[in-house]
C-alpha cells in the first residue's frame, strides 16, 4: 500500500520526463536536456574552441570539458547538452560526416541512452531462476 509521504519516495509519485520525439529509438533525454559525448577531442582545445565548433548546430546550453589533473590537458572528450534533440541530432551527424577540431576528427553520440527491449525480459529471466532454486540448509 502505497501511502504519501510528500517526499515521493514511498508514494511512487516520481517526476518523469515526456515521451517525445526520439526518432532512432535510443537516446534518453536528461532532466535538462540532451546531452552528448564528444570524443577525440584535442589535449590543447580549450572550452571556446569547442564551443565556436558546436555553437553552429544550435544554443549550447551547458559544457563539461574535464582536464587531468596532473597533466592539465584536456582528457579527450566533453559533454555537450543542447535544449533540443534536432540541434543534438545535427551535431551528431556532423561528427558522422567529419567534423574537425584543431586538424583532429571529432565523433559524438548521446551521453544517455534507453536500454534495449529484451533486457527487461533477461532481467525477469534472471530473478525467476534464482527464485526456483532451494534454499541451502542452515549452518548450526
């Protein structure tokens, strides 16, 4: 029995987003938006030349571009988040098509993705098994 505590936890009561337009049927949208994986991204690049290359598929509304720490050179990849799925879409086809960033080719795909259709019944495959087992006998 689900009872409300206000909270959300024990009411199942959770925010959820929209079911809109995914039109290859993997990528999930985050909380804000969509974000993307850019990788082989330059150890030199910095946020503004990463920024001048996606600023021309839409408004980039948000840019991770993690550095090591000890080196202080960029890792090689960021996290781009675009308010709509057409401008991620895009920016995802012109990495397909060779976008370059200091003479090094970009590639890009969604940061996070819908698992497949059958992983559910795998899952419920798995639990059903365990569930069949007996249980070992008590130690004393």
């Amino acid at each position: 029995m689900d009872v409300d505590d206000g909270d959300g936890v024990r009411s199942s009561q959770f925010e959820r987003l929209p079911a809109d337009g995914d039109q290859d049927g993997h990528a999930a949208q985050s909380m804000e938006g969509w974000v993307l994986v850019v990788t082989n991204v330059h150890e030199e690049a910095t946020e503004d030349d990463v920024l001048d290359v996606f600023l021309d598929f839409g408004k980039v509304k948000d840019l991770h571009l993690n550095l090591d720490r000890r080196t202080g050179y960029v890792k090689g990849y960021a996290l781009l988040q675009y308010e709509t799925q057409a401008e991620a879409e895009n920016a995802i086809a012109a990495c397909k098509k060779g976008l370059m960033l200091l003479e090094q080719p970009l590639d890009a795909d969604y940061a996070f993705v819908r698992p497949p259709s059958y992983a559910a019944d795998l899952d419920a495959r798995i639990s059903r098994r365990a569930r069949d087992r007996s249980l070992s006998p008590m130690r004393s």
